[in-house]
C-alpha cells in the first residue's frame, strides 16, 4: 500500500472533499497596518508600503529593495525618562559609533505630548542607519514608535532616505491615533480595511503570515494546521490551497525536485527510474529522473510570474486519479526562507477558462502580512 506524503495528501484530501466590524475612517491613499484587535491605536501607512504588524508590534516598510520603515510598539514602562535612560544605554552599548543627534525634542502624536530622538549608527560600518524615535505615554504605558531610514556611503559622505520620504512619514504621524478600547467587534476591523473589495480571507492569520483572499462567493474549506483553501461551490469542487515548504535555500528547482518526486511516488512509482541500489536516479542538476507516465503528465515548469507583489514561477500538470483527469496549476513564491505554494485544482473535462477572472484576482491580491 503506497504511503502519501502530507503534500500530497493534503491536496488529494481538498481534492476528494472537492473581523466583521464597520470600517473606520481611512486616510485617502493609506491602509490600516495595526490589528485593533490587539492594540489600543490605529496606525495608517501609504498603500503601496508592505505590512509586517505581529500579533502586538505594528510594522510596516516601504518595498522589498527600500526597507525604510515604522514600527510601533507598546513597552512595560510607566515613565518616559525611565524608558529612555534604559533604551539610550542599550543602544549605545550595542553600536560604536552611536550618534545623538536629538534627544528629548518636544512633539505632539495623538494630541498628546510626546518626546522625540533623532541617531544614526551602523553595523560593522557597512550598513548604516538613521533612526528617529518617538515616546508617547498614554494611560499608564509608554508607546515607542520607531522609524528608520537606510544609509548609503559615496565619497566618504552618508547619505539618508529621510528626505525621500518626509511627506509620507508626516502624513502617517498625522493619522496616528489612539483607540479608547479594542476595537474588534465594535469599529475598526484590520482584517476588513485591507480585503479587496468581493473577496475575503481564506487564511487564519493568527496561524500564517499571509492572507490568501478567494471570492466572497467561494466557500472557505475549514482546514487543520497551515494549510489555507476555499472552492467554488458545493456543486464545483474546483479549489485553491496555499501551504508552506521549508528549504534551506532561496531554490525554486530544488523544491520542484522534491515535490515532482513526491508527485510520482504518490502517484505513479513505476515512472521513477532507479539505479542498481533502487534509489531514485538524478541528473548532473540533482533532478529526479523519470519516464513518460500516463498517470503524471507535467504540462510547464518554471514560468517566470508573479504571486501578489512577489516574484513566483508557475507549473502546471494533470493527474489521472481512477477514471478522472485533474488539471493543477502551481505558483510558487519565495518567503522568509520558505516556499509558499499556491495551488489550482481543475478537473479536466470542464472548460477552465472561466476560472480566468478568478484566478487573476487571487493571484494578484495574495500577500504577505
């Protein structure tokens, strides 16, 4: 009795099964990146910039080569000069070539008073930094709100992003504001101000670090684990599913290997050529070896594509899984040393052109949190 991989048995399993808030008021141009579910404050930021907010930090960079960005975080002092005098001592214990530039500046967040410092610094004098940082109490807690822009080195003279992106730095203090309580079931739903519109969250982003948002007219399949689907309907089991691979490298052809390997030992063994000590035989590259099989037919490998704002490849290929054919079309994105697999499963007698609007929008609208 063959033994299934969790890979494939979890898209065999799809294939055989085949917060709700009112909105706050959004800043023209921005988007919610704190989770008011968890945290006491609302923190916008640019539409184009990329979140990173946890669980209890709220974060947020301009782009994957620009990582000019804002965190916010809520601390366990009471008392401002206390946070400080132990955030100033760790600081400049860690960098060297630590430099104050502003300390204790008076400033406004929130219609409260706040003190704001200004340093720069570097690691191993390579990448340099500057860092403003913001102090706000409110209640009986102090909020460090961090921004920080990249440094770059030309003719002995650093230079730093902080003029390029002044504006949207003021703008996003500006919009900065406190909540009374946490909001979730009352005003603001973090989920909700960032979902497109006719769609929804198939992912629980409490468990992974994306969202993968599917039609709303499409039914979320309430799986265990990381794993994240939904298909078309009770009468049309054709479906999405994104799970995560670790690897331990940035290697699109080395995951296609591993998972072309499970592919035919799950389905079709006998297509797998062996050597004389029955292992799999691999080429030069470490690709599996394998004949023509009736079962597993690869249609593309490799295309070069995109998976929301990152570079992805996609494959297609069919399976023969008793009298039915099934078509799946895989787009595979690279993440935090991980691969992200979003997969499509077809049957094969149906005509898949009228997925083609679907498919567009969640591949666009994928992304990480």
């Amino acid at each position: 009795m063959k033994k299934i991989l969790p890979l494939l048995f979890a898209l065999l399993t799809i294939l055989l099964c085949l917060v709700s808030c009112q909105k706050g008021d959004t800043p023209s141009g921005m988007k919610l990146a704190s989770d008011t579910s968890m945290v006491q404050y609302s923190l916008y930021v640019p539409k184009s910039w990329i979140i990173d907010s946890s669980d209890n930090v709220s974060a947020a960079h301009v782009s994957d080569t620009d990582r000019t960005g804002i965190s916010i975080k809520k601390t366990s002092y009471t008392d401002e000069s206390a946070w400080w005098s132990d955030y100033k001592n760790a600081v400049s214990a860690t960098f060297s070539d630590f430099n104050l530039t502003v300390e204790g500046e008076d400033i406004v967040i929130d219609k409260l008073n706040a003190k704001k410092y200004v340093f720069t610094c570097s690691f191993h004098g390579e990448s340099f930094h500057k860092y403003e940082v913001i102090s706000v109490k409110n209640s009986d807690s102090v909020y460090e709100i961090s921004i920080k822009y990249q440094g770059s080195s030309k003719d002995g003279k650093i230079s730093y992003t902080d003029e390029m992106h002044k504006d949207a730095i003021k703008k996003i203090l500006d919009n900065f504001k406190f909540n009374d309580a946490l909001t979730e079931g009352n005003e603001i739903s973090y989920q909700e101000e960032n979902t497109p519109e006719g769609m929804e969250c198939a992912s629980d982003t409490k468990i992974v670090d994306y969202c993968l948002f599917v039609p709303s007219s499409w039914i979320v399949e309430k799986t265990v684990g990381t794993v994240s689907s939904a298909y078309v309907s009770e009468s049309d089991k054709t479906n999405v599913s994104v799970m995560q691979w670790n690897v331990d490298s940035y290697d699109y052809n080395k995951w296609w290997n591993e998972y072309k390997l499970q592919l035919f030992s799950s389905f079709d063994r006998s297509a797998l050529i062996l050597d004389d000590k029955g292992q799999v035989k691999v080429d030069e590259n470490n690709n599996i070896q394998h004949s023509e099989s009736d079962i597993v037919k690869l249609k593309s490998e490799a295309v070069d594509t995109k998976l929301g704002e990152n570079e992805a490849k996609k494959y297609e290929y069919s399976v023969k899984i008793g009298d039915s054919v099934y078509d799946y079309t895989v787009f595979a994105t690279m993440h935090r040393a991980s691969v992200y697999v979003m997969t499509f499963t077809f049957k094969a007698e149906n005509d898949n052109t009228i997925y083609n609007a679907d498919i567009d929008k969640i591949t666009t609208n994928f992304r990480f949190n």
